[in-house]
C-alpha cells in the first residue's frame, strides 16, 4: 500500500472514530459490550448463569444479573466463579433473565 493511500485511510479512521465518540456522548450510539458467565468450563458443557451487558458510551444503560442454573455448580466452578450455589438458588430461572435480556439487547435496535 502507497503512503499516501495509508495515509488517507488512518486520517478516515480517525474522523470516524471521532465522529462516533462524539455521537455516542449524545447519547445516539449504542455500543453494547457482552460478558456471559457459564456454569461449567465449556459453554457446551454447561449454561449461561451471568448475563452482562454495558453500553461502552452510556455507562447507566447496563444489564446484569444473574440466574438459577438447573443444577448446582461443582465446589471449582464456585470457586472460579466466585459465587456460591446458595446465592444462585435465590435467582430467576435461567429462561426469565434470558427473556430480559432479549428485551434489552432488542432496546438497541429502537434507540
């Protein structure tokens, strides 16, 4: 690639970088940043516990909480995890965090 094409390019990056930090101070972007928790080492192996979601321009539009799995977690998925079966057991079900969770990834979509 030609310097001067390089160049161009970086200085496009920059202004819409720019561009999109400055619309999501507005509060006109949203960019979500997920972080799924599972009950077991593989996703394939276990279930979806912990649900995360955080606007990266809007702070306060966050999702988390976390749910009930449908069996309880081995003695190293709590100590990976850092939370105990007992505080899962007083959670939504896994399907009810699902169903919000849902809602609020779909509230991008409107705003």
């Amino acid at each position: 690639m030609n310097r001067e094409l390089h160049d161009s390019l970086f200085e496009l990056y920059i202004a819409g970088g720019l561009e999109l930090m400055t619309i999501g101070t507005r509060g006109l972007q949203r960019e979500l940043i997920i972080d799924l928790e599972t009950s077991a080492l593989t996703p394939e192996m276990g279930e979806i516990i912990r649900y995360r979601a955080v606007n990266r321009f809007e702070p306060d539009d966050e999702f988390d909480e976390w749910a009930r799995p449908s069996k309880p977690l081995s003695k190293e998925a709590e100590q990976i995890l850092g939370v105990k079966n007992e505080q899962l057991a007083r959670c939504r079900s896994s399907a009810a965090v699902m169903n919000d969770f849902e809602l609020f990834l779909g509230a991008s979509i409107n705003k």
